[in-house]
C-alpha cells in the first residue's frame, strides 16, 4: 500500500505561541530603541533575553502548519517543521486514547500544542507531536518510547494502521 | 540528494531577517560607542565638584563655558546649592540622551535634602558646553508603582492561571488569595519592624546590615522574615471553614492561593517602600524591570512555601508543624541570595542569578506534590491497537 498523509487535529496552539513570541519580540524592540536613547548597559541581557525567547517561538509558529503523521507499510513518520520522529511499524505494542496529567517540566507544551519531550505525570515522558497538551491523545508505545500524537482523523488513520500491521479491536479500560 | 522543505527554507529566511533588521540598530550602536566616553567625563566632573577642585572641573569647559563661568564662580554656585539641598552623598546613575543635536549626559546625584540630576551638555570635542542643576521630575504616577502594577498582573496571570488550570479550572482557589494580600503589610509593620528594632537596639547593633555583625546575629535576621511571614501565611487555617475546605486533592491549591495572595501583597508594600526613598523618585518604570522579574518569581515560590505546609496539615498538627519548619528553611534559602547583597558578598546580578537556586527548588516540590495529590484519579483509557 502506499505512503498515507494524515494532518494534524485544528487547535489555537498557534494564538497560544504568538501571544508568548510576539510581545517578547516587541518588548525586545522596545527595550532596543530605549537602550539607544539611554545607554542603560543593564539593559541588553533583558534584550537578549526577550528575543531569544521570541525567536524560537516563531521558528515554531511557522513551523505549525507543517505538521502530519505519514504511515506506510513499514513506518509512521510524525513530522512537524524540523521535528521528525520516525516509528518503525514493527515496533509499536500499543496504541491507546487518554487524556494526560500535565507537568510543569516540559519540552515545549501550551493549550493546543505538544512537542518535543514532554514529562506528564501519570505516564512519564512522551515525545510528543501533538495539537493538544493533554486532551484526546493518541498514545504510541514501542519498546523505547511513547510517542503522542493528534491525527485529525483518528478513526481512519487507526483503521489503515490495523490494515497494514493487523490486531486486537479497541477495549477500554 | 536531500531536497530542502519549504519550512527550512523559510526558517533560513526569518533567520536571516531578524539579524538584518536589527542592524541598523547595531550600527547606530557601534557609532556611539566610538563616540569618547562622556559618561566618564561627567563623572569625573562631578567627582571634581564634590572634592572642591573647581579649577580642575573648570578645565573640562570649552572656551565660551569657561568664559562664562570660571572656576571661582562655578565655587560658587555649588556653594549655594549646597546650602539648599544638603551636602552631597551619591552617583545615583548617569544617562545620556540627545537633545537639539547636542549630547546631554544627565548624572543624578543624591544630597542630604534632595536627588538632584546634574544635566551637562557636550560639544563635539567631548567639551563641556553647557550646566545646568535639575530636579527629577516625578511626572505622573511613580515608576515603581506602574513596575508593581506590571508583577501584579503577570504574577496574577500566570500563576493565577496555572493554579486555575491545574486545579481543573476552579475559580474558588483564585479568591483564596484575597485573604492573604494584606498579610504581608501587617506582618512587616506590626512584627518584623518592631522586633527588628528591639533586636537592634537590645544588642547595641547598627540598623544597617554588615559583615561587622556577629553571625549569630545575622542567622536571626536571615530567620526572622521566614519564621514570622510562614506564620501568618498559615492565619486562615485558623477558621474551621477553611480548615474544612482542605482535602488531598485541594490542600495544594489552598496553600499556593495562600502564599501566592502574600506575594502579590509584598509587592506592593515593596513598591511604598520604594515610592517613599527620594533616590528612586523619577526613575522610569523600566528601570524597575528586575523588580518585576523578581518579584514574579518570588510570588510563586511565596505559594510553594505555603503549599509545603498546608499539606503537611492534611497529615496531623504534627506534620503541619514539619511543613512550617520546611517552608520557613525554603523561605531562609531564598532570602540567602538578598541578605548576602545587602552584606555586599555579591553585587546585584549575582543576587538576582542566585533567586535561580530557590525556582528550581520551588517547581520541584511544587511537582512532588502535585503528584501526590492526585492520588488515584486515572483517565480512562481507550486501547485502540495491541500486539498481545
């Protein structure tokens, strides 16, 4: 069978990280412009600082539409901008659906986005890929990690899942 | 061979963007810096003034400065200034601007009766070309109060929101902190100044902190805030309706709401204190940015401190007393930071890095006990695929 996009569920998680990347920015540009009529020194670490935090909120911000899940017969890929986890099909135990228990220790986690490595406190460190910190995510255990992630169609992305590898139907628990 | 994405090439861009459209900022900043240090200059001037070498101040005049005012008049003029507002005590800071094409360095200066800024105009040739002795302008409201106002809503929004979020969204956390807010203005007037004052004058010490102090005397000033601010932020748990309130699930809450209303509290008595010292009068509320920084930070450490013994109580009066002594050792590593600023072991950044240490150390209990609070609340879980 051929390779399968899946996109990621909608969510706000890009209001979420403008509303962080775009008031360091302006402040950042603010504290420039004040820093050039007054010569405060104490002022360029804020400087460094603000955009610091803006730039990489916007890399990801842009990054945001990018993201998918691509499965074939021998992989699922989860992508989004420079992030890529790549999930040999083989490999996967178990797939479940859960809400999680959020922990301040994270990668990169807002309302409506996940990424990178995320500790919670139920399930321990996730990587995470997802449009959602911790409602409705779909759980991928291996024999190493666990991967979340939040395909806009679950039900047809787990039916053609099942279709390429084969097993049990869904119980919950 | 690898063909790049439309994202990596659009990062590439922003990348690149960013840097450039700085530059001309970074250019205008490198063009002043080769410019002669007039803050030097000023400085030096005013250190002149202060050591009454009038001719040499006078020296640092261009021709048409020094013919207006030699030194045996410029003697003069600090004379008569000296008679209005005191003698000179401080450098606050220096600030330079530009005005009308002419480079102003202003130097505020703190005398006995007043702050002062000393506003010295240059010519080209880094030459004084024009004095003049200004008040600070205190227009509007104080600065410190627009950086408390600042703290207030982040601490507010932040904090507040995440109680709120992690709480599962219940308002009645939120309105817990109203309790505390005047706590810390009581706990500073009515016992720790007090008590401070005693202390001061029982064991014949300067009011002022210095290494001179026998160390026994500074461990008891180091407790004294904790001891009495862990205290009163307990105070609530005086009623039995409060009391009946605190569960395993809510005792977390209850205690940050506690703490956290006591830290929004100080940073307005904070901000009295600073409104009231002439030196910050007319500071802009910039320069208050580390106040706010820290102030934000200590909010949520303040709930942590008071979360470790609220659900201490939730074990027995005995482990209540565990949790205080806790949040008072907690609170003493956090004020170590300040008390060694104050002593001039370290210099303000190093003071402000060291409020790091207690974070770090607030988050994890914070943490700790957010996972033993949620006991054996699972989420269901729905198995969607399963090799066995």
């Amino acid at each position: 069978m051929s390779l399968k996009i899946y996109a990621a569920r909608k969510s706000y998680g890009w209001f979420f990280l403008a509303l962080i990347a775009l008031p360091f920015l302006l402040l950042g540009g603010f504290l420039v412009h004040i820093y050039l009529t007054t010569k405060y020194t104490s002022l360029l670490l804020s400087i460094f600082i603000c955009l610091g935090i803006a730039l990489p909120f916007l890399i990801i911000l842009i990054s945001l539409p990018s993201m998918n899940y691509e499965l074939d017969d021998e992989k699922l890929v989860i992508k989004c901008g420079l992030l890529k986890y790549v999930v040999p099909s083989s490999s996967i135990k178990r797939i479940t659906k859960r809400d999680l228990e959020i922990s301040l220790w994270s990668g990169l986690r807002l309302p409506g986005l996940a990424l990178f490595t995320v500790p919670y406190l139920d399930v321990g460190k996730v990587k995470m890929c997802a449009t959602s910190a911790s409602k409705g995510i779909i759980l991928i255990e291996t024999d190493l990690d666990l991967y979340g992630i939040t395909p806009a169609d679950e039900d047809e992305f787990i039916a053609d899942f099942r279709s390429r590898i084969g097993g049990n139907d869904d119980e919950t628990i | 061979m690898m063909k790049p994405s439309k994202t990596f090439l659009i990062l590439i861009a922003v990348g690149f963007l960013i840097p450039f459209s700085l530059f001309p900022h970074v250019q205008a900043f490198i063009a002043v810096s080769a410019t002669p240090d007039l803050d030097t200059v000023a400085i030096t001037f005013v250190d002149f003034l202060e050591e009454e070498k009038f001719e040499d101040a006078a020296k640092l005049f261009n021709t048409k400065m020094a013919e207006a005012l030699p030194s045996h008049k410029l003697e003069a003029k600090i004379g008569e200034l000296i008679d209005k507002v005191g003698e000179f005590k401080e450098i606050v800071e220096t600030r330079i601007t530009e005005e009308k094409g002419y480079r102003v360095v202003y130097v505020t200066c703190e005398f006995a009766m007043s702050t002062l800024n000393i506003k010295i105009v240059f010519d080209d040739e880094a030459k004084i070309a024009g004095l003049w002795f200004v008040p600070v302008k205190t227009e509007g409201l104080h600065g410190i109060y627009i950086a408390a106002l600042m703290a207030t809503g982040a601490s507010v929004l932040l904090w507040g929101g995440l109680v709120y979020w992690l709480s599962k969204r219940k308002w009645k956390y939120l309105a817990l902190m109203l309790i505390t807010l005047p706590f810390s203005t009581i706990v500073n007037l009515l016992i720790k100044k007090p008590v401070y004052e005693l202390l001061v004058s029982s064991f014949n010490v300067s009011s002022e902190l210095s290494v001179t102090m026998p160390l026994w005397f500074l461990l008891l000033v180091l407790f004294l805030s904790p001891i009495t601010e862990e205290a009163i932020k307990l105070f609530p748990l005086v009623a039995r309706r409060v009391r009946r309130m605190i569960d395993g699930s809510s005792a977390l809450w209850i205690g940050m709401a506690f703490g956290m209303g006591f830290g929004v509290g100080e940073i307005w008595y904070l901000a009295w204190g600073f409104s009231i010292v002439p030196k910050f009068a007319g500071y802009p509320f910039y320069y208050f940015v580390g106040f706010i920084s820290e102030r934000m930070a200590v909010v949520f450490i303040h709930g942590v401190m008071t979360a470790v013994a609220v659900t201490g109580f939730m074990e027995g009066r005995k482990r209540l007393l565990m949790g205080y002594v806790g949040a008072v050792l907690l609170h003493a590593i956090t004020n170590i930071g300040a008390m060694f600023y104050q002593l001039k072991f370290l210099d303000e950044t190093f003071a402000s890095l060291y409020l790091f240490l207690p974070i770090f150390v607030a988050f994890f209990i914070f943490e700790h006990l957010r996972k033993k609070g949620l006991t054996d609340q699972m989420h269901e879980e729905t198995v969607l695929f399963s090799r066995e």
